[in-house]
C-alpha cells in the first residue's frame, strides 16, 4: 500500500491587488500518494500556479492545513532562461543545493554534481558552461539536475515543457519519465496541455477559477468528464489536434 | 550589401563608448599619478616661473599670479578632486547598496519608508543641502567627502532598491529560497552579482556627479581648503585673471571637463553592455 506523502485539506489562498483581497483558491484538497505522478489541469490564472507555490511555501496568506510527509519538495519551473542564475555556471548552479545543506566535502560535491548531471543527460563539457550558452532543453536538464541534486522524493513541475520546442518537449518528458521510475519521484505535474498528462499521469486534477473541479484517474476523467469545464476542456484539445 | 550590413552590426556591437571612456579614464588616472610623481614643479612651489608666464615647455600651461606651475597644481588638484570623489563614491554605493537591497528585497512597508525618506532628499540638490550641512561642520576636505557621500546614498539605493526588487521575484531567486538559501545568501549570492552591470553605470555617473560636486563646492570656498589644491579652487582664483591669463582658467576648467567626460563616457558604454546583456537574455 502506498501511503500520501502531501495532504492539502481545505485550503483557500489569497492574492493581494493594490486594496482589495482576492481569493484564487477555494477549499482545494487532495492528496499526492508515494510514487505517483498526479496532473493538475487548467487554463492560465486558474490558480494552479498559486497552488503550487502554497505547497511550496512560498506564499504566505492561505488558510488550511498542508501535511508534508516528505522533506520539503522541490520544483521544476516552467521558463528555463528565468530559472537559471544568469550568473551561475551549471556547476555552480548543481552544486548550489550542497553548499547550502552543508556537510559535503568539496570532492563529494563535485562528485554528485557529475553524477547528476549524467542522470539528466549532460557531460562534463557542460559544467563551466553559463545558461546563455544552453539551449532551451539543456536548461530545462540543468534545472531538474539542480531540484533533484538532494534527492527528494517530491518534486512539483510547473509546466515544465511548455516553453520548449515539441521534440525537445518530449526529450524533457522522457527524462521526467524516466527519473520517476528509477528514483521513485513523485510529481505533482502542472501542465495545461492534456496530451501531456495524459500520457505521464495516473491521477489528474481539472481546476477552474481556484476550485478543483473534477478529480479521478486519466481513464476516468478523460473519458467519461463529468463536469461541463471539463469537457470543454477536452473539446478543445481534441478539436486542435 | 549584406557584408556591410554585418559590418555595420558589428561595428555597433563593439561598444566604443565603453572604450573610450575606459582609455580616457585610465588614460587620466595615470597622467595624475604620474604626474604628481615626475613633473619637477611642485603645486606649492612660489616662484617655479615668473608671475602669469604663458604655457611654454618648461610650464606647460603657464604659471599663475605667484609664480606656481599651473600644470604641477592641475595635477595636484585633479588628484584631489579624484580622491574626493573616490570617498564619496565609495560611501554613497556602499550605503545606498545596502539600503536599496534591503528596500527592494524586502518591499513592502520598509521599502516605503526608505523609498519617501530618499525622494524628499533627492528633492534637493545634493550641493545646496551640502552647503547647509558644511555650515555645521566647517569647510575641510574629509567634511566633504562624507558628507557629500551621504547625499549620495539616496541614488545609488534607488538603483540598488529597482534592480533588487526586479530580481526578487525570478524563478532562480524562488528556486534558490526552495532550497533553503538564507535571505543574506540570496541577496549576496544570488542578486547581487545580476545587479553589477548596471549598478556599475551608476558608480561612473556618480564619480562624474562627485567631480562635479567637489569642484563645485571648493569654489564656492566651502570645500577644500588652503593649502590643499582642488580643481574648484583653482577656478575661483583663476577668475581674478582671467583676461589677463586665461590659460589658468581654460587648463583648469578643461581638467575638469575631461574627467567628466571620461566618467559620462565610462558609464554610458557600461550602462549600453548591461541593457545588450539584458536584452540577450531576453531574446534567448
């Protein structure tokens, strides 16, 4: 039996604009099982974003409860350029996770780093190397590298392949796939695109103006949609296919 | 046609304004330290050549009404003004980095606070509110220079405070807290390094606003006293001559166009890498 290892029970969170309090998420609650691969589904400003970044504990003003039963998770961010220290060789960026935690030696660090990076396909030539010398899904590898270099078992990503061309989309997503199952990751998978998590997820969640609208596994969701966003959902998706 | 058009490009790439402010400059620091150095007339020096000689190759910009070098007390004052600025400089970027960081960083009430105190100073000019401030203290050259520094602290932290709160929210500065980055670390580490190209431009342009200040300042007969030898100084005596031999004033005042130039220059090219750069990372 697998057991969950985050459980968001009722939570609401809240946006401030200039004045006024904006609610963008309303008694949202799942839970993400060990070893699972979970798609939250919505168009932009749907409040996936905010989610994310509340699990994350990044934003401050929510109210419920968010149970991690993982160390703290970490995330795979959706533009490539802007997650990378424009500054940092990939090195340094790779390494940056040690050198925080503390406690490795410098042998140990260069170590991991290489070793990472040959998980998410980059060689040597790559470590001195600054993001503007990278391509859009070389950056992406060095982002995951960086988020997976302490090994958590959680790993949120924000659309992590929409900003890049369609081969190297489905480079990117092999490699997602791949380190789930020798690592035993899970994702909370935030995409936009249905085919997308279709083919990478076991569970999906369609959210809509911050609420969950409809959750179940992929059979059930994409085949037999319940709720009518859900289905105009995948009109349109299946339409522009 | 399309050779020249690469051509073209690429001659606007090379950025000439850095490098010629960054000749002039070095060019300048070296002719003061040099100078000060080997010329064989020294600032002080009654008597060097007659009273208002014109230039000539021994006194290169003539001598003035006792007799002294003019080019040897240039030098000397040049090398003033410079140092003035350099302390300025140096105290208003410290100064106004570390508030402008915490201010940008930070946001919100701190920010505020910060940010109004800072307008109502800049509202000012920093000379006159100088003026008020060296009526307390007393004239000197270390008065000035921290004092002036203070004034400065205002627009080296707005720089810092927009350039800091623009990076505040990048998906590597998110990623870097995820992974548990200290706020120290993240601002040192993280920002600061993103912040140098253009936080650079803005030490040109505030050694271009020290040299300004400085001189400003000592011939109004407020900054630098007797005997130290400012460029500012120089002028105002230079006046009392100024038809008779105006090569005091013209060297004098040209001293202190050059250096201007050559900081407006510096800062102008470095300002142009830092938005090339910017705009690379956009594109890409």
């Amino acid at each position: 039996m697998s057991r969950a290892i985050l459980e968001v029970e009722n939570l609401n969170a809240f946006y401030r604009d200039g004045r006024t309090r904006r609610q963008v998420l309303h008694g949202v609650r799942f839970e993400l099982m060990e070893g699972e691969i979970l798609g939250l589904v919505g168009e932009s400003g749907s409040g996936k974003s905010t989610l994310a970044r509340v699990i994350l504990g990044l934003e401050p003003d929510y109210t419920g409860t968010v149970v991690h039963h993982t160390e703290r998770p970490q995330m795979v961010f959706q533009d490539p350029g802007g997650s990378l220290n424009p500054r940092m060789t990939v090195r340094r960026t790779v390494e940056e996770p040690l050198i925080i935690a503390g406690g490795y030696s410098r042998a140990e660090r260069a170590e991991m780093v290489r070793e990472m990076l040959g998980l998410v396909g980059l060689d040597e030539r790559y470590l001195e190397r600054l993001p503007a010398a990278l391509s859009g899904g070389q950056r992406q590898r060095v982002s995951i590298a960086a988020a997976l270099i302490r090994r958590p078992q959680f790993v949120i990503a924000d659309e992590p392949v929409s900003a890049l061309d369609a081969t190297v989309q489905a480079q990117v997503l092999d490699l997602l796939w791949d380190l789930h199952r020798q690592l035993g990751l899970s994702y909370l998978l935030i995409s936009h695109d249905l085919a997308v998590v279709e083919e990478m997820c076991g569970r999906v969640m369609i959210m809509q103006g911050g609420r969950i609208v409809e959750a179940g596994t992929v059979e059930e969701v994409f085949d037999a949609p319940e709720h009518a966003y859900t289905k105009q959902l995948l009109r349109a998706s299946r339409g522009s296919c | 046609m399309q050779n020249a058009e690469l051509r073209a490009r690429a001659m606007r790439r090379r950025n000439f304004t850095l490098i010629i402010g960054l000749v002039l400059t070095a060019g300048l620091l070296l002719v003061v330290v040099g100078g000060n150095l080997l010329w064989p007339f020294g600032a002080a020096e009654i008597g060097a050549g007659g009273r208002l000689d014109s230039p000539s190759l021994t006194h290169l910009f003539g001598t003035d009404h006792v007799g002294r070098d003019v080019f040897a007390r240039v030098l000397d004052g040049a090398g003033t003004t410079l140092l003035v600025a350099l302390g300025t400089v140096l105290i208003g970027s410290l100064g106004g980095l570390l508030v402008g960081a915490v201010a940008g960083y930070f946001g919100g009430w701190l920010d505020e606070i910060v940010m109004r105190i800072s307008d109502g100073l800049t509202a000012f000019p920093s000379v006159l509110l100088a003026l008020v401030a060296m009526s307390f203290t007393g004239a000197g050259m270390w008065n000035v220079v921290w004092i002036l520094g203070l004034l400065f602290i205002p627009s080296f932290a707005r720089v810092a405070r927009g350039e800091f709160a623009r990076c505040r929210n990048l998906d590597y500065v998110k990623r870097a807290r995820l992974i548990g980055a200290s706020h120290l670390r993240i601002m040192w580490v993280h920002i600061l390094p993103n912040t140098l190209p253009v936080f650079l431009s803005t030490v040109a342009i505030g050694f271009n606003n020290a040299v300004l200040a400085e001189a400003s300042m000592s011939f109004l007969g407020l900054g630098v006293q007797q005997p130290q030898v400012s460029l500012g100084r120089m002028l105002a005596d230079s006046q009392g001559y100024l038809f008779n031999a105006p090569w005091v004033a013209i060297s004098t005042g040209a001293a202190v166009v050059l250096l201007v130039l050559a900081f407006s220059l510096l800062s102008d090219g470095l300002q142009r890498k830092g938005l090339r750069r910017i705009r690379f990372l956009r594109k890409t």
